[in-house]
C-alpha cells in the first residue's frame, strides 16, 4: 500500500477512537430534564427545631434497633435487611432535612 493510504487510514482509525470517547463523556446532568433540581441551586443554611427532633427521634429509633438485633450477637438475614433499611431511611432523613 502506499504510504498516503496508510497515512490516510491509520488517520480514520484514530477520528473514529477518540469520536467514540468524546460520545462516552459523562452528562452534565443526570436528571431527564437536563438541568438541576431547584435543590442544587438553594441551600438551606440550617434546620429549624422541628427537623432536629425528626432526626433524634429517627437516630434512637436506629440506635434501639441496632441494640435488638445485636442483642444475641449475631445477625440474622431479616434483620440484616430491616437494619439496612432504618440507616437508609434515617440517612435519607438527614439529608432532605439539610437539603430542602
């Protein structure tokens, strides 16, 4: 082959490569309508007394239950999934409260 057609093919090879990467490139935006929710944008700069009891309430309700399922010493595969879903819960909690 001549040199110009290799030049001209291995010039291809690398557009088509490095197009492919440039398609891959994570989104600016997860979210399906393309721009942030109104939470990225306002911030609270604190919780008022209401949201603070919400979240003692929520942490000793996670903390009891923590001591009931470590009572025996070991945990069992349902109580594995209730306490993964009480520190989802009181995580999800936390973070709306700080967020909106």
């Amino acid at each position: 082959m001549n040199t110009k057609i290799k030049t001209a093919l291995l010039t291809a090879a690398a557009l088509v490569m490095t197009a492919g990467v440039s398609v891959a490139a994570p989104a600016k935006y997860h979210n399906s309508y393309g721009k942030p929710g109104y939470g990225k944008f306002v911030k609270k700069h604190g919780i008022n007394a209401f949201e603070r009891a919400q979240i003692a309430r929520s942490s000793a309700n996670l903390a009891s239950l923590k001591r009931r399922v470590w009572r025996d010493g070991r945990v069992s595969f349902a109580e594995r999934i209730q306490l993964n879903a009480a520190e989802r819960r009181h995580a999800s909690l936390v973070a709306r409260a700080y967020r909106t």
